[in-house]
C-alpha cells in the first residue's frame, strides 16, 4: 500500500509561481509511474505530468515549458514547480502512483491506483 500526502497549494496571481509536493509513505521501492493530475469545477480530471522511474517525464500540452516534475527519491517526495500561472490552472490538483509494468506512464487517471487528497491551486487575473 501507499499513501500519499499533496501540500503546496494556494493562491496567486496571473504571472505567479507554485511549487506543489507530494510525500510518499509506504512501500515505495517498486513504483514505476508518479504522476500530477487537475481537475477544475465541471470538468474531467486531467493528466499534467509523469515522471517514470527512469527519470523520462511526460506534459500534456498546455503546461509545456511552464510546469517541472520532479522528484527527491531519498525524501519519497514528488515535486511540480508551476511557473508563469494562468487562470485557466485553477484546479485541484492530485498526486497519483503506481507500480506500472515498466516502460511509458500512461497520462490516464485509471491507469493509477494510488491518489492523495488534493491540493487547490487558484490563480487569478
């Protein structure tokens, strides 16, 4: 089993920066897929980020060269560093995981087992 711990989430403006963190407890060793998802009011949850165990990291479009995933293995933390926000970020955002079967993490969120309670992120204009 794993848990996971989202912080980091807040308020800023258009323009403003956000580090979101994800602390993993549990049994962490095999877990191939880490990932961050959002979902904002009346819409789908949607995939942002992967990181795989290889250290190959995957964006969904919209968050390319504004968003970083990252991940301190020896303190079982998952990072995203969120850069130049828009309004259109404003979501819950999740941390999910799982074991996987090796090679690419999917961007799903039915591929992932292991979620955390969410974080809220508001970025006004």
């Amino acid at each position: 089993q794993v848990q996971l711990v989202e912080s980091g989430g807040g308020s800023v403006q258009a323009g403003g920066s956000l580090r979101l963190s994800c602390a993993a407890f549990g049994y962490t060793y095999s877990l191939h897929c880490m990932a961050w998802f959002r979902q904002a009011p009346g819409k789908e949850r949607e995939g942002v980020a992967t990181l795989d165990s290889d250290a190959f990291t995957r964006y969904t479009d919209s968050v390319k060269g504004r968003f970083t995933i990252s991940q301190d293995k020896a303190k079982n933390t998952l990072y995203l560093q969120m850069n130049s926000l828009k309004p259109e970020d404003t979501a819950m955002y999740y941390c999910a995981a799982d074991y996987g079967s090796g090679g690419y993490c999917p961007i799903a969120p039915h591929e992932y087992n292991y979620w955390g309670q969410g974080t809220q992120v508001t970025v006004s204009s």
